[in-house]
C-alpha cells in the first residue's frame, strides 16, 4: 500500500509481479548452478548470462526500492529504510562472489563446485527471505 501512498504508478500486483520474477530467476540460476556442479552441465556460458540477467533485474529493483519505496516504508515504520538497505549491500556481496567465482580458473576444482552451489543456494535464499519480509511490510 506503500506505493498508492507515494501517488505511485507501481501498483501492489506490479511490485508482487517482480519479486515473483525474480524469485523464479533466482531458483533457475540455483539449478543451473546445481547442474554445473553435479556434471549434468558442462557448458559454464548459461549459468553466467543468467547471472548478468538476475544481477541487472536485482540492480534496477533494489535501487528503486532504496530511492523511493523505503524512504516512504520509513515514514510508517521508523529504521526500517536502514535495514533493507543493508540487506541489500550484504546481497550485492554475494552476488559480487558469485561474479568472482562464476570468473574464476578453478572450474574443474571440486570446491569450487560445492561453493559454486553453496553460493547460488545462498544467494537464493537471503533475496527470498528479504523479499518476504518486504512484501509483509509493504502489503500491510
């Protein structure tokens, strides 16, 4: 309700609408990177495009959420701006990791699999439960 609030143009269903996206993204870079790392994917090139793709969504998402819905969120719920902003920097950190490793030498290297997979299932994890905790705040 936050948007009709700020006289917005994004609606609730519209807002509902990206996370659902991104949530799909975010599973199917996981499996991907599940794929890669069990062997049933040899090709490397799939899981990096996904990747540039979830991380330009992420981007233009997390900073429109930063410049206009959490400073308005604020208003009703004090420091709250504050903390998905930092949930937003510790997500960029892992999606700088996953970068960093999806760009690495170590392909073959059987850590980088298992980090490979851990990586993606966490980033996975901490942008759906923030993305939760966002909807719960913004739908109420």
């Amino acid at each position: 309700m936050v948007a009709k609030e700020l006289g917005a143009e994004v609606s609730d269903s519209d807002f509902l609408f990206f996370h659902k996206a991104i949530r799909k993204e975010l599973d199917a870079l996981h499996r991907s990177a599940m794929a890669f790392a069990t062997g049933k994917r040899t090709d490397i090139r799939p899981l990096l495009e996904r990747y540039h793709f979830l991380r330009s969504i992420y981007k233009h998402h997390s900073n429109a959420e930063d410049e206009v819905i959490f400073p308005a969120l604020d208003i009703r719920v004090k420091n709250v701006a504050q903390t998905y902003s930092l949930e937003h920097k510790g997500e960029t950190n892992l999606f700088d990791h996953l970068f960093e490793l999806l760009n690495s030498n170590a392909k073959d290297d059987e850590s980088f699999l298992r980090e490979l997979a851990s990586c993606t299932g966490a980033l996975q994890t901490s942008v759906s439960q923030h993305m939760a905790k966002e909807e719960e705040q913004l739908m109420t």
